[in-house]
C-alpha cells in the first residue's frame, strides 16, 4: 500500500489570507491522521506566504511524521537540522511562482556541493534529505552517486499534460521510479495529483508514498478534509 503525506500549505493559505487565528493547523492534522494519513508535509517558502516557522514547530511536535519542503540555502540546511522534522524535501523556489514549477537542476552553480553537505549534516541530526527532481535517469543517478537516498519525482508535468502527452509522461515516471528503487532509493512523487489522475500510479510499486495537498484541501471544501483525505487514500492503492 501507498503512504500519503496530505500538504497543508493550502490549510495556511486560508488563514494567511485573511490574517486570522484560523483555520488551526493542528485540527487540520489531527483530522488528516483519523483520515488515515501517513505523513504531513509543509513547505516553508522563503516569502512565508502560507506556512510559518511556529506552524512548522507546532507540527514537528505532532505524532505524523513531517517533511518539511524548503529551498536550498545554508540557512536553511542549520534551520532544518534544528527543527529535525522527519525529513527534509529541497526544491527549487522562485518568488513570482504560484506554486513549484518543476525539480531541482543538479547541474546549476553550487548546488552539488550544496546536497553532498546536506546529506551528511543531516544525516548526523537524524534527518532524511530528499530532492525534488524530474523523472529524468540522468537526475536520478546524478542524485545517488549524491549519497540521496530519497527521492521525490515532480508528477506536475504530467498533471498539465494533453492527453496526447499523457501516456509519455506517464511511462517517464514510471522509468525513473523503477530505475531509483532498483538504486535502493525511496521514491515518492507529487505535486498536481488528484483523485483522478493518481489512479494510473496505484500499480507502482517502485512508488512509495505521495505528497498530495491542493486538491485534497479543494475536496474537502464540498466533503470535508476527513472524508477528502480519505477517498485520495483509496484512490492512491
Ligand atoms: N511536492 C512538492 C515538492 C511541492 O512543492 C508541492 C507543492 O507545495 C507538492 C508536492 C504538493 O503539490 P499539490 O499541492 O499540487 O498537491
């Protein structure tokens, strides 16, 4: 069976946005547990546009183990060895963006020794580094021969793509799972998954566990956040 972290960046969004006490993350995450989450995932973005560093406290303290999604920095990196979440997934930030737009380039300035130094300094807090890459077999070995033991695949492409495309997109993640598994990394995948277009990842077994959150939080405004978690866990396999 498929693990599910449920994002509740959009839980924050709706705060953020009005300046109130609510909604209160930590009933949000009581609810995703009872729902039968496995995990809960925060992005703390530079920009601090929905997610807070007293959110992220608040749910370290939480019984689910957290990942916690932030860009890569050396002030980040001491911040995260800090907090000591369950894991830590690096991603690409870019401040005009709605929302991550793709995974991680390896071969831009820095950012190699940048991961080697990640992977060992948390390792010594007791913290999982994970990147967020495309499924590309290059990024992936480019990331083990890194010491990265997990691994999650950017799925948004495939999220956006036409139908014509759907099938490419799909048989490429598909590769890139089967190949980091075959690797002895854990691959997890998201960003744009939905109830509907998660199914065709159900039989992969080479997938370990989802981040799921934006349309689990829209789900949730017509059913409610227990009952939207709940069918996304069904729909995941
Ligand atoms: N994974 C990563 C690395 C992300 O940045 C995000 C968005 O914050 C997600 C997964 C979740 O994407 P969505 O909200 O579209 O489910």
């Amino acid at each position: 069976m498929h693990r599910l972290s449920v994002n509740l960046d959009h839980i924050a969004t709706l705060r953020q946005v009005r300046g109130t006490q609510y909604p209160d993350l930590l009933e949000a995450a009581r609810l995703v547990q009872v729902a039968g989450a496995d995990g809960i995932t925060l992005h703390l973005r530079g920009d601090r546009r929905h997610i807070q560093p007293a959110d992220v406290t608040l749910i370290r303290a939480f019984e689910l183990p957290l990942t916690l999604e932030i860009a890569c920095s050396a002030e980040n990196l001491k911040y995260c060895a800090s907090i000591r979440p369950h894991a830590v997934t690096f991603v690409p930030e870019r401040k005009e963006e709605l929302s991550t737009e793709g995974g991680l380039n390896l071969g831009a300035p820095g950012l190699k020794e940048f991961v080697n130094e990640a992977v060992l300094s948390l390792k010594d807090a007791g913290v999982i580094c994970c990147l967020f890459l495309e499924p590309d077999p290059e990024t992936i070995r480019a990331a083990h021969a890194m010491g990265v033991r997990m691994i999650e695949l950017h799925t948004g492409t495939y999220a956006e793509a036409t139908p014509a495309q759907i099938a490419g997109e799909l048989e490429r993640i598909q590769k890139a799972s089967a190949l980091g598994s075959s690797l002895g990394i854990q691959m997890n995948a998201g960003h744009g998954l939905t109830v509907a277009n998660v199914v065709p990842f159900a039989a992969d077994k080479n997938l370990f566990e989802f981040s799921i959150g934006h349309s689990i939080v829209c789900r949730s405004v017509f059913v409610g956040l227990k009952a939207a978690v709940q069918e996304m866990k069904q729909a995941i396999g």
